[in-house]
C-alpha cells in the first residue's frame, strides 16, 4: 500500500468513527484497522527519511552528500 492510499483509508476510518453510528464491535474493528494503517503509514514515512539526501558544499567547496537525519535542522535549511 502507497503513503497516499494508506492516509486516505485512515481519514476514512476517522470519519465513519467520528459519525458516531457504528456499534461498539464495529468501531473497535475500525479502530484496530486504523491502528494498522497508522503503523504503516509511519513506516513508509520512516522509509522515505532514510533516503533523503542533503546536498552541501564544505569549506573548501567540495560537494557533499549527507543523509538528512545527520544535518541538524538548523543547517538543513541553508543553501551554501
């Protein structure tokens, strides 16, 4: 299952268990599945962070390819 997919199912899910009109059994299935999906959709989002690359120059101005999570935020956002 796709990011994309697997969020609209979960908005769906929020949705018919918002309305209330389920019964008991019926949410608690809704909710397992939503639990589910909210796994995988953290998954795929981990997976994704796993292949970002950022791209830098050092100070003699050579270029760098880092992996995102070792850039602080703070660096992230600089363009060199």
């Amino acid at each position: 299952m796709k990011f994309e997919a697997a969020l609209k199912r979960l908005e769906e899910i929020v949705g018919e268990l918002e309305k209330g009109e389920l019964s008991l059994d019926e949410s608690l299935a809704k909710y397992e599945d939503g639990i589910k999906i909210y796994r995988k959709c953290l998954e795929l989002l981990e997976g994704a962070e796993k292949r970002l690359k950022i791209f830098a120059r050092d100070e003699n101005g050579r270029l760098l390819v880092k992996d995102i999570s070792q850039v602080p935020l703070s660096e992230a956002g600089n363009k060199q």
